[in-house]
C-alpha cells in the first residue's frame, strides 16, 4: 500500500466496502479509483482498482450463451431502467458518461460500444439505471441488443442534429417496428378499472410484441446550422413524442433531459410517515405512476392489504393528512401514512 495516499482515499475505500448493490459498488469503486494520485508508487494499486471495477462491471453485465449466439442480461438496478438506442456516433455513450459515473469507450469511429454498459443516473433523491449498447444495425449485436430493448423499462432514441436527425428518428423506430417493439405516440393513457380514473403505464403488451415509452435525444446541439435540423425533427415528431435537444460534449440541456428520463421511467416516489411520526424523507418508495394506496399497501408488505384501516394523505390530497380510499392514486411526492 502506497505511504502518500490522501485522506479522501480511505474515505472512499470506507463508502466501497460499505457499498451494498452491485451498482453502489462500481460507483463508489470509481469515486475511489479517481482519488488515487497518479506516479509511479501508484500504479500497482491503480491497476488492481482498474481490474477489480472491471470485474464489478462484467458481473452487472451477465452473459448468457443462448441459442441463437450469445446473449447478454443488464441486471436492473436502482428505480428503472432506459436504454440508450441510436445509431453509430450519434453520442450514446458521451452522453452516459455525462449522466452518470461510467465510463464508457467513446470515439470518433463507429460502432466504438461492443457491449451494454450500464451506470447510475442520480435524480433528486433516486438514482434511474442507463444503459449504453452498441448501435442499431449492426448484424453482429443486434440480436441481443433488441432482446435488452425489450425487456427495459423506456429507450432514449439518441439521434445526432448534424446527420438528419428525423430520418434517424424515422429509421430506429422502423427497426425497432420490424424487432416488435411499438413506441405508442405520448402519452399512452389507458383506461383503468379503479373508479373509472385513466392510469399511465410505462409498459404494454401488445399482442407478439410489447410497447414502451420513449423519447427522443437530439444530441450535438453545440455545432452550427443545428437549429433549423431541430425544428424538421420536432415538426415531425413533437407531437407523438418529447424531443430534446442537449450536448452531451458541452454538457448543454442535461437537467430537462435528466427530468424526462425520470417522467420516462414511468415511476413515482412515495415516502412514509407513521402514525403520529415525521415522515421517513430520506428513501422514497419508488413505483408505477397510476399506482393506488392498495398497490403500495401490497408492495410494502403482503398483510398490509388485509389489516388496512384507513390512509392519510399529505401531497396529493385537497388538505393535508386527507383519509383517502384505498383505490386512491397516488401521485409523485405523496407522504403516506398507513394506518392498520
Ligand atoms: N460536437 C459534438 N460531438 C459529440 C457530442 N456527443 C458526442 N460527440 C462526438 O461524437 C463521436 C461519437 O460519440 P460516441 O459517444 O462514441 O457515440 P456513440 O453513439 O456511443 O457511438 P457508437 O458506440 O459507435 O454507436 C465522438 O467523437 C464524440 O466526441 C456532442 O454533443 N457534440
Ligand atoms: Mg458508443
């Protein structure tokens, strides 16, 4: 162990063993890695953090020999997962680097991502996975790449402002017709059956093939002449889908982005509160936006359903503490106060 580390080595190193999930790990491992200082004393040690990250990520990132090639699983971690769908260059991965703690290969030669990489979005007070894959229509990966698509929570369709962004728009969601993949227009609003209310669901089957929300990342707003390949690609698309134009090179527009991820993922953050107690504000419950007091009651704890009493609401509500029916839905931000 090298003499000269400083202090915020071993508070580091104190937060990665305390780090509990996989993608806790690779975070922390990361901030670690960055506070050792760069000579020659340090390189062994470099080294054996690089290795071990490296590790972390191949074990978030399961490979599955399958039937037809090899398949790839992206463990979901944290609140929901996106992932990064586009074609090559268009800025996937610059832009995982900017919204979370990866970091990815970026380069200016196509199909530079091989394989999913995913890293940790923070957002408020949760954090929402991103996924970064190699680019559509590349025979080689599109196999699996479409299986991921599948099987996550919303797609950022990253298109670049310098290269026709609507015929890219145009051609992923093509591709990803052909997969059996829809992206209903926004936002799909589908009739629920508690008290006749309308309900959002992030996800729907549809028959042979399932839908997902997405939205659209016109990426490289900082070159010039961009602005009139916006307004085509909006004029198209706005009304079916968001479109936000951002640079992920000079970090522009991120923090609309990052609330339209969070307004993708299709999830809403509900805190509770005991009887008679403060609310618990420092880890929201995250679930479905369109979920009722009973969904939450079930997800907390399987007795919950049959012992509740009655709910106080603070939030939502038309006052606070408001005793609202158990087919209530909740909205993002609600306190909740279960009595049973
Ligand atoms: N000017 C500008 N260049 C960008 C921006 N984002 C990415 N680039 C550049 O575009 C090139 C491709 O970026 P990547 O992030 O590797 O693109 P990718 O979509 O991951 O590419 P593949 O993995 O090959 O599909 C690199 O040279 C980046 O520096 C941006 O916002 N503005
Ligand atoms: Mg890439």
């Amino acid at each position: 162990m090298p003499a000269n580390l400083p202090p915020e080595y071993f508070d580091a190193e104190k937060r990665f063993k305390q780090a509990a999930t996989p993608a806790e790990k690779i975070i922390a491992l990361e901030d670690l890695i960055a506070t050792v200082p760069k000579h020659k004393g340090t390189d062994k040690l470099r080294a054996d953090l690089r290795r071990r990250l490296s590790q972390l990520r191949q074990d978030a990132v399961r490979k599955k020999k399958g039937g037809r090639g090899d398949l790839y699983v992206v463990q979901k971690e944290g609140a929901a997962q996106i992932a990064l769908a586009g074609f090559p260059n268009s800025g996937k991965s610059s832009l995982l680097a900017c919204l979370t703690n990866a970091t990815p290969v970026i380069a200016e030669y196509p199909i530079s991502t091989l394989t999913p990489l995913p890293g940790m979005m923070p957002f408020e007070d949760i954090q929402i996975q991103l996924v970064d894959l190699p680019p559509i229509g590349n025979e080689a990966t599109d196999g699996w790449v479409s299986g991921i698509l599948r099987y996550t929570n919303g797609l950022l369709l990253v298109v670049d402002l310098n290269d026709d962004p609507d015929v890219q728009a145009e051609l992923l969601i093509d591709q990803l017709e052909r997969w059996n993949i829809v992206i209903p227009p926004n936002p799909p609003l589908i009739k629920g059956g508690k008290g006749g209310l309308l309900e959002q669901k992030s996800e729907v089957r549809t028959s042979g093939g399932v839908s997902k929300k997405a939205l659209i990342v016109a990426n490289k707003k900082d070159l010039t002449e961009t602005e009139d390949s916006f307004i085509i690609l909006k004029g198209k698309y706005e009304h079916m889908y968001q479109c936000i134009s951002i640079s992920a090179l000079k970090k522009e527009n991120l923090e609309d982005l990052k609330r339209a991820i969070f307004e993708l993922s299709g999830i809403i953050r509900v805190y509770s509160k005991p009887p008679g107690k403060e609310p618990d504000l420092s880890k929201p419950f995250t679930i479905p936006s369109g979920s009722t007091i009973l969904d939450l009651a079930s997800f907390i704890h399987k007795e919950f359903v049959f012992n509740l009493k009655f709910t106080r609401i603070w939030g939502s509500a038309k006052f606070d503490g408001q005793r609202v029916e158990k087919n209530y839905i909740l909205k993002d931000r609600d306190i909740v106060e279960i009595h049973i």
